[in-house]
C-alpha cells in the first residue's frame, strides 16, 4: 500500500503474494481497518478500494507523504491503473507513484525509468486547470529539464487540445537563445477509457515534437 496508494482488495492480495483464501485475507485487511491503518471506499461496480491512514502511512515510515484526499480520489485511482498500464511494456524499467515531498507545490504524479536511462515524468490531468497555473508548471519543467520526458494523460478531449495550444503559444514565444522547445520533452495522451477500470493505451492518440501519432508509434520511435 506505501507504493501504490490505492488499490483494490484484490490486486493488494495479488501483490502481497497471498496464497490463503479470499477470505482470510479479507479478515486480516479488515482488522488494519479497525486499528485504523487502512481505510475504503467502494468504487467502480462496487469494488472495494484501500487506502493507508495517516496513522498508516507513519507506521509504513512515509512520514513525509500525504494522505489520500478523498475529495479527489478518482484521480489517485486513475494514476494507479495508467501506471500499471504502462509498467507492462518491456521498455520500462521501473516505475513508482510520487509519495514524498508532502507539501510540495509542484511534483509529478508518478515516475518512470525507461531501460535507455532516460525519465518518465507522469501527470494525470482530468480537469482544465486555470491557463497561468499551467503555462508556470511547464515553464518550471523547461527551466529544470536535464533529459527525459513529462508524460500528460487526459481523459477529456477538451482539456488536451487546451494543453495543446497552451505548448504551441509558449514554444512560439520562447526566446529564440532557448535550448529546449517544450514540445521536444512534453508528450500529450488522449485516451478517455482511463476512467474505466480496464482500459489499452497502445492505440491512444498522442502529440509530441508537433506531430500526432498513436501511443505504440511513439514509443517505437522516441521511448526505445
């Protein structure tokens, strides 16, 4: 649970490697609940989701994590599934969701390791955000890029044509002595099946370095 922040009873018993029955599992996640280490929520056909507690997250030693904000623990959901989504290409290495810099104003949803080396930034973003908030973020990823790339998923075909144009604008404006355009390092998804609970991103349509290209296109030519 310190890893993924939220999942569902059944991938946490997958992942534990617990060999005794569903039942007993249930048992034993059911007391963590009681003491306070665990809490849930029902979710997606009714699907048990858990979650540490602050008492959980300290007694996992992630003291300097955040406890999961039940006001938006769709996007938390999302994030989970997208990364483990993407952790079953053989082209990424390692991968783990952000869980330090508790208070931190900026920081990615997750972070990836592609076997070439180069890093992954993950950000998740289901709602349109206000455009200056935006262009700041971005902007404090082009002053602080080194290599690698910032990975944009969105569920809305709104919000990523407005992402879209927000890149083209501040690309456009870039003083001309600037090294790196930001379309060269941020990659935008569309692919609205991330809400559901079974979703391929193989397909999704992507827009990267000005041009679009499905998801499987753009790792054959930029994440191998």
């Amino acid at each position: 649970m310190g890893k993924w922040r939220i999942l569902s009873l059944e991938k946490l018993k997958t992942k534990v490697n617990y060999h005794a029955s569903h039942q007993a599992f249930s048992k034993l996640v059911r007391k963590l609940e009681q003491n306070k280490y665990l809490e849930s929520i029902y979710y997606q056909n009714y699907r048990k989701y858990l979650f540490l507690t602050d008492k959980g997250l300290r007694a996992a030693g992630l003291n300097e994590s955040w406890q999961i904000n039940k006001e938006i623990i769709l996007h938390d959901l999302i994030s989970v599934n997208v990364l483990e989504n993407l952790m079953q290409d053989e082209r990424f290495k390692s991968g783990e969701l952000t869980l330090i810099d508790k208070g931190q104003r900026s920081r990615p949803d997750g972070e990836i390791r592609l076997l070439n080396g180069d890093d992954l930034f993950l950000e998740i973003e289901l709602t349109q955000k206000s455009k200056p908030r935006v262009r700041n973020k971005i902007r404090e990823y082009q002053l602080s890029w080194q290599k690698g790339f910032v990975f944009y998923v969105f569920s809305s075909p709104s919000v990523f044509k407005a992402y879209k144009k927000i890149i083209n604008e501040l690309d456009l404006n870039s003083s001309p002595l600037s090294k790196k355009r930001i379309a060269n390092f941020v990659i935008l998804m569309l692919e609205p099946a991330i809400k559901n609970n079974n979703f391929s991103l193989e397909n999704s349509n992507c827009y990267f370095d000005g041009k679009f290209m499905t998801f499987s296109q753009l790792k054959d030519q930029y994440l191998s």
